[in-house]
C-alpha cells in the first residue's frame, strides 16, 4: 500500500542538523529509543515538506530527505529575539539555554532564554531548529488505513483506545 491521506503511517527515522561545513549532527534517532514514529498522513502531524517526500512511498522504503529551513522550521527571524521582565517568568529557575513552552497569537511555542542582565531576560521565540537545515534517514516499517475515530481525532490513536477497524466500518 503506498502512502497517500488518511493512512497511518510508521516509521524509524534518524534527525540530523547540517553543519557549515557539510557535516551532520543527530539530533534525534528513534531506533535507539526502540520507539517509532506513527503519523497520520496529510493531517499536518509531520513537517509538510518530509510528508511530501513520504507520499507515493510503500512500507519497507528507506530513504534521505534534506529539508531547507524554509520546508522545515522556517527561517530564522530577528525580530523574535525580545527583552522581557524577569518578573514574566515567576519562580522558574533561568539561566542561559532554559527553554519554556509559552502561549503565543498561533498557539504553543517554545521560548530560550539567551541571557539574563539584571531584572531583563532577553529570550528567543524562534523554534530552537529555525535556519537549520535538517536531514532524515526514514525506513518506513507499515501503511494502513486510518480508523473512522483516528480521522475524527486527527492522529492515531493507542491500540485498545479506538473501536476495532471491523467494528469502524459496521453499518448501523
């Protein structure tokens, strides 16, 4: 069954940064954490430009997709560097690198702290892998039809937490 909207899809994938100077770093490596990845496709649940190298392909499928900032995290933005009170963080323990998961206009988004002078904390809204060009090697381990309650959700869902794929498609 090759990958199209509307199919669960699982994976292994290992995440790397590119570097300056060609080389790569991982980032993330689900095989070492014996833990795949399970997505459902065309719903947003992945970075649309890794989902559009996915559509067409079939289980038992390896390959390396290098994403641009731009298809990936987006461009880096300067203007998401900002000053804000110390006072804007409560009793949270700072230092230079802390990372919090705020409320921003589009939603959750995960603020850095860069430095911290006095009762001025300057913090980094960017996603922390905006800029950088990411590469995946993907081996796709199983395709499948969404459940009726998986579509309706947006993503799969646990075995057990979902009516049966024949118990989904009885007619009442």
């Amino acid at each position: 069954m090759s990958i199209t909207a509307h199919q669960v899809v699982t994976l292994h994938y290992v995440l790397s940064d590119v570097l300056s100077d060609g080389s790569t770093r991982v980032l993330d490596d689900s095989r070492a954490r014996e833990q795949p990845l399970e997505y459902l496709h065309g719903h947003d649940n992945i970075l649309p430009g890794l989902e559009r190298d996915l559509e067409g392909r079939s289980a038992g499928d390896e390959l390396r997709v290098t994403l641009t900032p731009a298809d990936a995290y987006g461009v880096r933005n300067e203007a998401l560097v900002q000053e804000v009170s110390r006072a804007s963080f409560g009793s949270a323990e700072l230092a230079p690198g802390s990372r919090f998961q705020t409320e921003g206009e589009a939603g959750p988004q995960i603020v850095t702290v860069l430095s911290i002078e006095g009762d001025t904390v300057t913090v980094d809204t960017n996603h922390p892998l905006a800029g950088h060009t990411l590469r995946y090697h993907v081996t796709l381990l199983d395709v499948r039809e969404a459940t009726r309650a998986e579509l309706a959700k947006g993503h799969p869902l646990p075995p057990g937490t979902e009516h049966s794929k024949v118990e989904d498609r009885k007619v009442l």
